[in-house]
C-alpha cells in the first residue's frame, strides 16, 4: 500500500532523508538492471557469433565429405569410410538434445 501524501510543507529532515534513501535505492537498482542487460546482450551476441562459426564450419566439411564422397573420386577405401563417419557424426550432431 501507498503511504498518505504529506504535505510539503510538513515533510520533515528525516522524512527528506527517507525519500532520498528511497531515490538512492532505486538508482542503484535501475543500473543493476542495466548493467545485467548490457552483459546478457553482449553474452547473446558472443554466442550466436559462435553458433554461426560452427554451422559454417560444419557446412565446409559437409561439402569436403561430400566432394570425398563421389565415386570418381580417387581416394582410397579408408577415406569413404571416413567420409561415412563424419557424416553420420554431423546428422547425428544436428538432432537436438534433452
């Protein structure tokens, strides 16, 4: 609940004091606020930048295993196989988690 209204000429020094207390208080609190705002945006920032890296990365040795992959290709047995497990670990790494 609100407190009545004081009329300012009755407010007295400690009232006054109170109030400023109260200013300082919320000040303090706002910037907290901003502060937190400010190193969530620039952590959200940090990550999608990573997450774009990654899914770049991912597309480069998709289109490598995809290149290693085609039958005229002259790599050796070992290298399809390769080509096999890293695919299978990318489709795997795509699906989500719980």
């Amino acid at each position: 609940m609100t407190e009545p209204r004081i009329p300012l000429g009755d407010l007295t020094s400690d009232q006054l004091d109170h109030l400023y207390e109260r200013l300082a208080r919320a000040d303090r609190a706002t910037r907290r606020a901003e502060g937190s705002e400010s190193w969530m945006a620039k952590g959200l920032a940090k990550q999608r930048h990573r997450a774009e890296q990654a899914e770049a990365a991912i597309e480069h040795v998709r289109a490598v295993a995809a290149e290693w992959g085609e039958p005229n290709h002259c790599g050796w047995l070992s290298a399809s196989v390769l080509v096999r497990q890293l695919r299978a670990a990318l489709d795997q790494a795509q699906q989500p988690t719980i």
